[in-house]
C-alpha cells in the first residue's frame, strides 16, 4: 500500500496506523497524527485503519516563534 | 507579576526557539533573559534524523511554560487541526494562535483569527491571539473567548518597533484590563522599553535576540529593557510637551530686572 507521509510516498505493509508508524520509523517518538487533513490522537490510532492514497502528517515538536 | 489566563507569570519576557546559531545559545538565552514562556512549534518529523524529539527534550530541561503556535497556518482549517496536535504533543492548552493572511508582511488575518479563536475558546483551549493593532478585531477576539491579545509590533523579523504608535495605544488605552503582549517585530532593547512604557504587559520576541551577534548578551540586555520600561510605567511618565519648559527654577534668577 502507497500512503503520502509528510509529503513523500512510502511503501507500508500494515494497515493500522500505530503499526504503521512502527513500520515508517516512529516507534517510540512523541509525536502528533493528521490523516487527511484530520486530526489522529494517539488514542485514537489504534481504530484508525489506512487505505491506498491516504495523506499521513507526523509532526514533531520544532523550533517556533 | 502578569497573569495569563489562569496563570501568573513574572517576567515580561517571552522568547521564541527558533533562528539561534545552536540548541546551547538558545538555552543560554532563555536563562540571560530570565525568560518564563517560551514559544515553539510542529513541523514534520523526519523518522531518521529524529530533530524534534531531541529539540523537545532541550526545551523540557530549560523548565519553561511552552506556548505552541500555529504558525505557518494560512486557513482555519489548518490552525484548527495544528492546535489540536499541538494539544496532544505539547500537554498544554494554551496556543499562540497564528492565520497568516499575506506572505510578504506575515500579516494576520484577522477574519480567519477571529473565527478559528471562536473555535478553540469553545473547545477550552487558552488563545493567545496574534492579531493587529485593529481595535474592531480586537473587540471580536474578546467577545470569542480570548483573555488576551498579542497586537504585533512590526512584520515578523522585521527589527521595525513599534511601526504604529497611534494605533498601539489607542489598543492599550481601549482594554486597560485586557493583557496586552507586543508580538513580533522587536528590534533593538529600546523598543522593548518603550513597549513597556506605553503599559503593554510584556513582549515576545524570537530574530532580534537569535539573529544578534552574541544571542545571549543581547537577551540579557532585553531584560534590562524590560525591567526599566516596566518600572518607568509604574513611576508615572511625564507627557510630552510642544514647549520647553525650565528645569531650574526661574525664581532668583541672577541679572534680571
């Protein structure tokens, strides 16, 4: 399956997004989730299933001001 | 002591993270400029380089109040959703609260501010609005749940001060109850003293400090500004005059009549 991840197509094998985000490098990172332009929380993930085409953003904490 | 919602802070000072030549100038910074809050942001986390989490970690180490922004943002949609992200990773329901409106200026706009602030009021979040000097806007911020404003001084990393005067304290003249933050467009330490001499309650300020030649000197020397602007608004300014007026007494003065 082909996602958008932060702008870049990837290649993921699972289909529920914490699993995914494991599988993308995210594991264990303190980040936050959009799919679609919609708002993921963490606690949400778990139901969160992705389909081909889906946009993910994973957004870090960054320099701001 | 200045209260922020339902927080009360002492320093009048509040730093932006970005644009320092290194995370040690910035921590150093944030201590010179006896700073409580600090402003920072979301941007896309690269899964190899991992920049964030060890920014995160700098910025928890400092012991600061964080106060996330929704910069970059240019819809309510995106504010929206950037807010409710920053919610979650930041554990803070404060949000400085940015819609560029023009790329040029990095001007607000104030429609799509005033309705996202709306949105983010009714959801419980504490919105620091960046917004104009524009005392309409400021009146609809207000009536959508905001419990203070952040007009800006200049155009974002401009160095300018304070471009419109009038404008500036006819807003503070306004809302005398209303905490008032001067966001973006600081120059120079003067500029921040002078803020604080009009009665503005505190500043923000990211490129005047990190762009300087030696970061750390030029926050130290802001919160000597700072202090004095403040000190010199509580000490009662004289009013400007169109004529002189003698300091010494005229009363005895030799060689006349």
């Amino acid at each position: 399956m082909k996602i958008l991840v932060n702008g870049a197509w990837r290649e993921t094998a699972s289909r529920e997004l914490p699993q995914a985000l494991e599988e993308l490098g995210y594991g264990g990172a303190v980040v936050s989730t959009a799919l679609n332009g919609e708002f993921i929380a963490a606690a949400q993930r778990a139901d969160t299933v992705l389909a081909d085409g889906d946009r993910l953003e994973v957004l870090a904490p960054m320099q701001g001001g | 002591m200045l209260r922020l919602y339902q927080t009360t802070v002492h320093s009048r000072l509040m730093l932006g993270s970005a644009r320092y030549p290194s995370p040690q100038v910035l921590a150093d910074a944030v201590k010179a400029a006896r700073a409580e809050i600090v402003t920072v942001s979301l941007r896309r986390e690269s899964a190899g380089e991992r920049a964030g989490q060890a920014f995160w970690s700098l910025i928890r180490e400092l012991g600061v109040r964080v106060l996330p922004n929704t910069a970059g943002c240019h819809s309510v949609k995106e504010a929206v959703t950037t807010a409710h992200m920053a919610r979650e990773v930041f554990g803070t329901t404060w949000i400085k609260l940015e819609v560029i409106g023009e790329d040029d200026t990095l001007q607000p706009d104030v429609f799509g501010l005033v309705d996202a602030a709306r949105t983010l009021c009714a959801e419980g979040f504490e919105v620091f609005p960046y917004t104009t000097e524009d005392l309409v806007v400021a009146e609809r911020l207000l009536a959508a749940g905001c419990g203070l404003l952040m007009p800006w001084g200049a155009p974002i990393g401009s160095g300018r001060g304070l471009n419109n005067l009038f404008g500036l304290k006819a807003l503070r003249a306004h809302f005398p109850e209303v905490p008032l933050i001067i966001d973006a467009g600081l120059g120079v330490p003067s500029h921040a003293a002078q803020a604080l001499e009009l009665g503005f309650d505190a500043v923000l300020l990211n490129t005047a400090i990190a762009q300087a030649g030696d970061p750390v000197r030029m926050a130290a020397a802001f919160a000597q500004a700072i202090e004095a602007g403040l000190a010199a608004r509580q000490a009662g300014p004289i009013e400007p005059r169109d004529l002189a007026v003698p300091s010494t007494p005229v009363i005895g003065t030799a060689f006349r009549g």
